[in-house]
C-alpha cells in the first residue's frame, strides 16, 4: 500500500500548503507584520513536514528509496510549497520587497529583526529560489542604494571621511553576509558597494584629497586608501598621483633660486617623509618605491648642475663640521640620506673608463691600507721597536687617484717621529723603490687627558695633538713659543689654537680672553676643564670657501667632464660621418646634459682633430669628417 499512501499523503499536504499560502493573500499592509506571517506559515511547514516524516519514517525508508523519480516526504514538502507560492506571485514578490525594504532601514542606521530575515532567506535557499527571486533584486536595489550614497557622501564630506565611510560600509555589508545572507553572496555584493563608492570616484577622491593627506603626512588616512584601492585594482592612479605629486612638490623645492641655501635639506626632509609613508601607508610597494625614485632622479637633474653643486657643497660642509652638534651615528644618517640624494644625479653617458677609475683607485687604496696595517702588526719591526700602549694606523694612498693636499710642515714630537720612521722601514722593505710622503693635515689622534675633575680621550687632529703635547712639558706657553716649537704654518696655527682656546670644547685657555688669536696671546692647560661624556671630539675650526676654491672646483668638474664631452662627439660623427661645425655644436648642445660653452667645444674637437678622430674637410675646413 506504500504507493497509495504516498499519493494521499502528498494530496492531503498539497491542499495545506496551498490553502495556507492563499490565506497570505491581501494581508497586512505592514511589510514587517507580513513577513512575520510567511516566516510562522514557513516554520508551520517544516515542523509538520518533520512530524508527517517521523511517523511515516518507514514509507520514507523503503517505498521512496525504492521507487525511482519520487521525492522524499521532506523534498515533496519544499516542493510543494515552491509550486503554490509561484502561484500567488503576490506574497513573493510582496515577501522580497519586504526582505528589501528592512535591510535598506538597516543600511539607514534602524535597528530590524535579523532572526525574521536570517529565516526567511533560509527558506528562499531551501525552495532553491534564493538566487534567481532574491539575491538578483537584492544587488541591483544594493547598486541604485551605494550610487546615490556615494555620489551624496563625495560632495558633503572630506576624502578621510569619505574612506572611512566607505571601509566601515564594507565592513557592514561582510557582517550582514554573517548574519543573514547566504554566504555566496559575499563576493558578488562586496564587489557592488566597491564598485559604485570606490572604483567610480577614483579620479575625484585622488583630486579633492591626494596632495592634502600628503603635505600633512596623514599616515593612516594614506594606508586607509592605499588599503581600499587594493581592492578594486586602483592603486596604478594612485602610483600615478604619487609621482605627480613629488614632482610638483619636488619642482618647488629645485627651480627656487632664492631658496637655493636650503634645498638640500629641504629635499632630505622631503625624501625622509616619503620614505615613512612609503613604509607605513604603502607597505613598501615596490613599484611605488620606484616611482619615489624615478621622480627624485627626475627633480635633481631638472636644474641641471646646480642640484649637484650644492649637493656636493653640503657634503662638503658636513664634513668639514665633523659631529658638532650631533652624534657619530647622527651624522652617518645624514651623510647616507644626501648620498641617496647624489646617486640620482645623472652619469648616464658613455664615460669611458677613465671617470672612474680614480674612484676604484681610491676603494683599492683603502682595502690595501687594511692589508698594510696587519701586516705592520705581525712584522719584526713592530714587534721589537713599538712601545706597547699606543696604536698607529696608516692609509697609503697613491698620488694620482686621491686629490692633491698642500704640504704642510710640522715637528712632530719625538714619539710620533719613532712610529713614522718605524713604519717606513717597514714599508719600504715589503715595497722597494716607493716613495712615501706624510700628509701632515690629514692625521688625527686620540689623547688621553688627566684633568683635576678626571681622565678624558681627546679626538683631535695631527696639529692639535702636536700643539697640546707641548703642555706635557709646559704650564704657559705664548703663540711664538708655539710656533716656534712646532713649525706650523702661521695661519693654520692660529686656527688650531682657535679651535682648542676658542671653540666649544676648551682644553686650553687664551690669555687675554678673545674669538681671535694675536701675535701676543699666551696658552695655558685647562685644568678644570669638565664635559659629560669620557671621549671627546675636538673639532677644528673650517675656513669659507673661497672665490678662488670655487673656481678651481667648477674647472676640475669639467676637466672630469672633457671624456663625456669627447664621448658624445665620437659617437654623433660616427652616425653621421660628415657634419658641419655649426650643426655639431647643436647637436652636443642638445645631448649633453650639463651647461658649457662653446669654446670649450671647440677646445675637443681640436683634440679629436690631433688624436686623428676627426679631420677637417680639405674643401671646406668648417666640416669635419669621421676617421673609422
């Protein structure tokens, strides 16, 4: 009898169900009320549907197993209910704008009851209809919903506001596909509210907000959109509105004459804030790393020298100030980040290796002065001629990579003289037939000083320390006993005792007191000399660069630049094989990327000329040829 009993079954659950949608018909106007009535008809079905399939458990177990195309009484329930509620479109399509309507009051800031909507959309996935009657209306109504809002929330609000709003929208809709929503909607519904409050107002936001969050360092605002533009494939526009960006700033920055004195640590303030929002905002994007430096290279080269000259001035200063002010690893910092700086400035002709190989000269000179060092350690002079208690270290440098330094005499102590001539035993005898020459003002020492408030280690230069190892043997001392005793060149005398009388750290006192030192000033050894820390840099005291330095720094630049120069006629003669002279001083103008003059010019061309690279035409000596 099972097939009887099935077929009355079903009919007797069929008049129910359609009898219990119909009653829906016409019911209240109140969307919420009406929903709770198709929820209490839903929730009737299933508990008569689990009660009919507990007691007809062995119809269920035998006859439906065995019977093919016969549903179990569960699946005829669902099925039956989906056949009558697509015969009374009305509580349908009245149950999905309702569903609508109350996730729409949701997204308004009203509170709804999530239960009533987590159920009903349970029901729209067991009838299989959740897909095609709910979740497509749901996307479109989401769509119009998001448009409107964004294109209401970009003109009202600022752009930090704006993307927070947009991140604690998105949030909102991840929670709503947790709470109630089936968990395929996720994906395509993240990508409706992205689409219409992100990805159609890119250009706006990056206009209205970019250079704002930027020139106030705004690093969580910038992660917030770095973040968001993620999402939605954007952050080429915003790689796009960085290098915009540095460069307008950047350009303000370079092309200021009259801010010239601080461009370059306008420009190290600048990079520094890149960097930090490089790091914390941009999660070191590597194609936004490269962006920060193809624009940099971009704004130091935009002057053409100038960038470089001040560059290399600030170095210069740094330098010569040694750690005034600052610590050791201060300005190793500082000197790092401007050699950042340097390593943009263009170099990018053929420079032929003659431009650099005084520089690979000058990194062999120091590995080898490593070398000599150890080997002057381990060898029999040191061991049986050194006192024990004092150091020396020696970098032999070789004439012609390092620049020139004018000699400069001083009678060093006896203890000095002993290590030099040691170590020029030893390197003579490992290096036959060399000559070797002390630069005096290059040398620095380190002093151990007993004050009556304690020991200290002096940092100090070659003279300096020549100068204070007279008060070994001396309480005062006038400035011609000094002079006398040490040989240094008078100017470079009074600087020294300047910078040990005079300056910041005064380990010696001046008689009378006064920021210059006179023929008649006397020296004596400050004994109450306190500092807090036990080492102690003594700095010298720098000279101005003169017009004449400046002049002969400007020449040397360009007797370094004379290969790119000669590069760059080859290389347009051997294009051309002909040209005038009028034509190649246009075309060079053009290539060359550094400002000379004509005469200059010519000057190389007539060495080419000599060095049989060229020849003038016998025709016509204003062309020239090219000599394969």
């Amino acid at each position: 009898m099972g097939g009887s009993l099935y077929q009355r079954i079903e009919k007797e659950c069929e008049a129910r169900i359609s009898a219990a949608l119909r009653s829906l018909v016409g019911q209240s106007p109140d969307l919420v009320v009406f929903l709770s009535l198709v929820e209490k008809c839903w929730q009737d079905l299933c508990d008569q549907m689990l009660m009919i399939r507990g007691i007809a458990l062995y119809l269920d177990r035998t006859y439906v197993k065995q019977t093919p195309n016969v549903r179990s009484l569960w699946d005829m329930g669902l099925q039956l209910f989906c056949k009558h509620l697509s015969l009374a479109p009305e509580v349908e399509h009245k149950t999905v704008t309702g569903l609508l309507r109350m996730i729409e009051s949701e997204r308004l800031g009203e509170a709804v009851d999530r239960t009533l909507l987590n159920h009903l959309l349970k029901m729209f996935t067991a009838l299989g209809i959740y897909s095609e009657s709910f979740e497509k209306p749901f996307l479109e109504r989401t769509s119009e919903f998001y448009a409107a809002e964004g294109m209401k929330y970009m003109q009202q609000s600022d752009v930090p506001d704006y993307l927070k709003h947009v991140e604690m929208r998105l949030n909102e809709e991840n929670e709503r596909c947790l709470l109630y929503l089936d968990a395929l909607t996720r994906k395509p519904l993240i990508a409706t509210a992205e689409r219409q409050l992100l990805e159609r107002h890119i250009p706006a936001i990056l206009d209205k907000g970019f250079m704002m969050l930027m020139d106030g360092h705004r690093i969580e605002d910038l992660q917030r959109m770095y973040s968001l533009f993620s999402r939605v494939n954007a952050l080429e526009s915003l790689r796009q509105a960085l290098s915009s960006y540095i460069r307008r700033t950047g350009q303000s920055i370079v092309m200021d004459e009259e801010k010239d004195k601080d461009m370059v640590s306008s420009l190290l303030e600048f990079k520094a804030s890149l960097d930090s929002i490089l790091e914390e905002s941009f999660s070191k994007n590597e194609a936004f790393c490269n962006t920060i430096k193809d624009s940099f290279e971009h704004l130091i080269n935009l002057r053409q020298n100038r960038p470089a000259e001040l560059i290399a001035k600030f170095l210069d200063e740094k330098l010569r100030a040694g750690n005034k002010g600052t610590s050791e690893e201060e300005l190793e910092g500082t000197l790092d980040k401007v050699l950042v700086l340097f390593r943009f400035i263009q170099l990018k002709t053929e420079c032929g290796s003659q431009f650099t190989n005084k520089l690979e000269g000058m990194f062999k000179d120091i590995e080898l002065s490593k070398e000599i060092n150890e080997s002057f350690k381990q060898s029999s002079q040191a061991r049986t001629k050194l006192r024990s208690g004092i150091e020396m270290s020696v970098h032999v440098l070789t004439t012609g990579y390092w620049p020139t330094y004018p000699p400069m005499d001083v009678r060093l102590p006896h203890e000095l003289n002993v290590y030099q001539d040691i170590f020029k035993e030893f390197y003579l005898s490992k290096y036959s037939g060399r000559r070797l020459m002390w630069q005096n003002s290059l040398g620095h020492c380190v002093l151990k000083a007993d004050f009556s408030k304690g020991k200290k280690e002096l940092a100090v230069s070659l003279f300096q320390t020549v100068v204070l190892m007279l008060f070994n043997d001396a309480q005062k001392l006038s400035f011609q006993d000094i002079k006398d005793s040490t040989g240094i060149e008078d100017k470079e005398l009074r600087r020294t005792l300047q910078s040990l009388a005079c300056g910041k750290v005064r380990v010696l006192q001046k008689l009378p007191k006064g920021r210059d030192v006179e023929d008649d000033d006397s020296f004596i050894f400050n004994e109450g000399f306190t500092a807090p820390l036990y080492r102690i840099k003594v700095n010298a005291i720098q000279m101005k660069e003169t017009v004449e330095e400046n002049t002969s720094t400007t020449e040397r630049v360009f007797q370094d630049r004379q290969y790119q120069v000669d590069a760059a006629i080859v290389r347009i003669m051997k294009t051309r094989k002909v040209l005038s002279h009028t034509l190649l001083i246009t075309e060079l103008f053009e290539q060359l990327k550094f400002p000379i003059k004509p005469a200059d010019l010519k000057k190389r061309i007539e060495s080419l000329i000599d060095r049989e690279y060229l020849e003038r035409d016998k025709n016509n000596p204003q062309i020239y040829n090219y000599l394969a």
